[in-house]
C-alpha cells in the first residue's frame, strides 16, 4: 500500500511539473471598447469556476485592472524592474481568489527592452507559466510589431469590438496584422455593448465573413456581452460588475459565455512544445 501511495503521490507532482497554463491575450483595435472590463470579468468568471487564473495588465502607462478592482497593488510590472524583484513578488491577490500584476507607469519601454533585461523578463514569465490554469494578458488598445508578437505567442487571442464601424474597423485591422504575421493564430471575437443579442450576433457574423472573404480566415466566435448601465455603476463603484450584480444581463452573459469556452476547452494542463515565455523569445530573437 505504502509502495502504491509513493508511486501515485510521484505521478501527481510529475503531473504538476508538465502542467502549462493556457494564455489569453485580450486585445482591441481601439479604445473605449470595454477591453480590460471584458478581461477582468472574464478571469473573475473562470475563477469562480475554480480555476486558478492570473491576470496581467501589459497596458503599461495605461493600465486599469487595479483600479477597476478599486485596489491598490503595492508593485507593479515596473517595481519589479527597478527594484529586481520575482515574479513572485509582484502577483496581488483579488476577489474569487484571482491573482492579478499591475503594469505600473513609467515603463513605456517595456516592449523595447535590451537584451538584459528581456531575459529576465522571460526568465520571471516562466515562473509563471507552471502555477495557474489561464493567464490573462490584458494588453494596450491598438498594435505596434513588438507587442504584436506578445499576441502571437499566447495560446488564443481574443479580439474584443463593438457593434460601432470605427471599432469593427480597427478589430479588422487588427486581426489582419495577426494573421499576416500566423496564418494559423488561434483568434477568438467577442461583441461588447450590444444593444441587443441579435445586433450582437449579426456584428459577429458579418465581421466572421469580411474575415474569411479577405483573409481565408475562420475566426471563432466567443460570445456577445450586452448594453448593460450595471457596468458603468459597476466602474464607478471600482466592483466588477459580475461581483457588483451577478444577475445583471451583462453578468449573466459573462457566466454563459465562459461556461462555453470552457466546456469547448480541452487542452488546459496540457503539455506543449513551447511555452509563452519561449515563444516569445523565438519571436524577439528568432
């Protein structure tokens, strides 16, 4: 018994030691499209299905995942390199259990690190990448070639719009950048602000067919999250709005659309041949 014990408590911590998280890299074409509230409320939703997710706020300048949890970080993307500090040392705890890194101010520089100071900053991401279920990279509004290749080496990409054409145009140009660069880039869409599930849907569905017209691209759908006034009363009271009214259209549909994504999910804890962290570096140095 004691010998059958030993062998499964080993198979379990080498179970552990293949496990990878899946990452997320949440983007948009422009701002003011809801992009790090869907990201928020997203990991908040998955974390309440019990899975250990950690958000991290690569908008740096311009980050607001701290503030929309009305919290304050005591480090930051930032801190841990002016100080030369772990990975570790900088994952703040939120609600649901999530853990969440702040971006921090002061480093716009961060996608145009020297050659020091990007291995160390490969080096601190696999730390990472063997502790949780998902990691979710809320990243700037917009495109640049370097933090496209952060887009590019995550696992999926979801691409957050808005029924409005100058956002359905930048969500275009943007998915187009990626599939230039992979063909292959596992790329996801989400409608945010909605009037109406059927005006989602149709936002969806054309968007899906001027892809694949111009691009021969199959773009996934993700889901629809409605015009909801919660969510503003959620921002103005720094609450997540699936914490602030878990019934609200919009939470409601959060919970939906992470219930699909996950039951469509299989590959989580699965091995893989490189992790973020590596592809990132093959496409920085490769």
């Amino acid at each position: 018994m004691n010998d059958q014990a030993d062998k499964l408590r080993k198979k379990i911590e080498m179970l552990k030691a293949y496990r990878q998280a899946k990452t997320i890299a949440v983007v948009s074409g422009k701002g003011g499209v809801g992009k790090s509230n869907v990201a928020l409320n997203f990991s908040l939703a998955l974390a309440k299905k019990h899975k250990k997710v950690l958000i991290f706020d690569l908008d740096i300048g311009m980050g607001n995942i701290d503030i929309l949890l009305g919290l304050t970080p005591k480090y930051s993307i930032v801190t841990m390199f002016d100080l030369q500090l772990s990975i570790h040392d900088i994952v703040e705890k939120g609600p649901n259990d999530i853990s969440y890194v702040a971006a921090g101010s002061g480093l716009s520089e961060i996608f145009h690190m020297n050659e020091l100071k990007f291995d160390f900053f490969i080096h601190q991401l696999n730390e990472l990448i063997n502790t949780y279920d998902y990691i979710i990279f809320d990243m700037g509004a917009g495109i640049s070639r370097d933090s496209l290749y952060y887009m590019l080496a995550a696992d999926e990409c979801f691409v957050i719009t808005t029924p409005e054409p100058t956002s359905l145009t930048d969500a275009y140009g943007i998915i187009k950048h990626m599939v230039n660069k992979k063909e292959n880039a596992p790329l996801y869409l989400l409608v945010n602000r909605a009037p109406s599930s059927k005006s989602g849907q149709d936002t969806l569905e054309r968007l899906q067919k001027v892809v694949y017209q111009f691009l021969q691209k199959n773009i996934l759908v993700l889901g629809v999250i409605p015009e909801d006034k919660t969510v503003s009363q959620a921002v103005s009271r720094q609450i997540p709005f699936v914490l602030y009214k878990p019934n609200s259209l919009a939470s409601i549909a959060m919970q939906q659309l992470v219930d699909q994504y996950v039951s469509d999910t299989i590959d989580v804890g699965k091995k893989v041949p490189h992790s973020f962290a590596n592809k990132l570096k093959q496409f920085f140095k490769g």
